[in-house]
C-alpha cells in the first residue's frame, strides 16, 4: 500500500472536526489514515487559500482529541496509482 503524507493535525473543532495542514490537497472523501494503518476518518472539506490549504476530517473513530499533532496520511485512489 502506498501512501501520500496529508499533514500534522492542528485542532479539533468544538462539532470534533479535524482541521489539517496540507500542502497538496487530497480528494474529497479520500480515507484518511493514521501511523497505524487504521482508517481514521475521511477528508470533509478544504478551507484557506489555495496557496496554503487546509482539510477537514469527519473522523470515524471516537475521541477526535486524541489525534493532535498527529501525522496523516491518504491512500491514493486506484485511479491515481495507474
């Protein structure tokens, strides 16, 4: 499985949201990843400027505090990889 880094988390929102630092913005509804391979959540949004963008993930998993200041990452859809 190849992966491609998302990005450090930076918050979690008050509606539990995870607000990430991208530098290339993944699809929408991408899977999001955690060190350990388990299915996190799944990008909801990109906010910012295009210059500097942001996503946010809908987690999937309970206790969205838990991953601050964690790395992310996103697998690549099959479409991408050929």
């Amino acid at each position: 499985m190849c992966l491609q880094r998302l990005g450090r988390v930076l918050s979690v929102t008050p509606s539990q949201n995870v607000v990430v630092k991208v530098g290339k913005p993944p699809k929408m509804g991408a899977a999001v990843i955690d060190e350990n391979l388990k299915v996190i959540g799944r990008v909801f949004d990109i906010i910012g400027p295009v210059s500097s963008p942001y996503a946010v993930i809908r987690p999937s998993v309970k206790n969205a505090e838990k991953l601050a200041n964690r790395q992310l990452y996103v697998s690549p859809s099959k479409k991408e990889r050929s």
